[in-house]
C-alpha cells in the first residue's frame, strides 16, 4: 500500500500545483511541498478508511 499511497499523494500534489510528479518528488523537503504532501497524505489516508468501512459493510451485508 505504500508505493501506490505515496504516489496517489505525489499525484494529487503535483495536480494542485499543475506540475509533473517529479518536481514534486524532487521538491518534496521545502516547507510548501511538505505542507501539501501532509495536505493530501491526510485526505488520501481518511479516504482509504472510508473505503475499507464500506467494504466491511458491503460483506456483513453479503453473508445475511
């Protein structure tokens, strides 16, 4: 899960600032880019969860 989570996150950086994904990478230690990669780690990690409960959901569901 880590590589795609890290490039889903180098991705929607890269998107927000309408730059290729590896000036993100290479610019991922100054203040801004950490700020947006924490931005989207949290949104892409929250996203996730939610996806894992409605998952969790959908099998309770199936075996009734």
């Amino acid at each position: 899960m880590s590589d795609s989570f890290m490039g889903e996150v180098y991705f929607r950086v890269s998107q927000h600032l309408g730059i290729v994904i590896s000036e993100v990478i290479r610019k991922k230690f100054t203040p801004d880019m950490m700020l947006l990669i924490h931005k989207y780690s949290n949104i892409v990690r929250n996203e996730y969860k939610e996806y894992q409960k409605i998952q969790e959901e959908l099998n309770k569901n199936k075996f009734k």
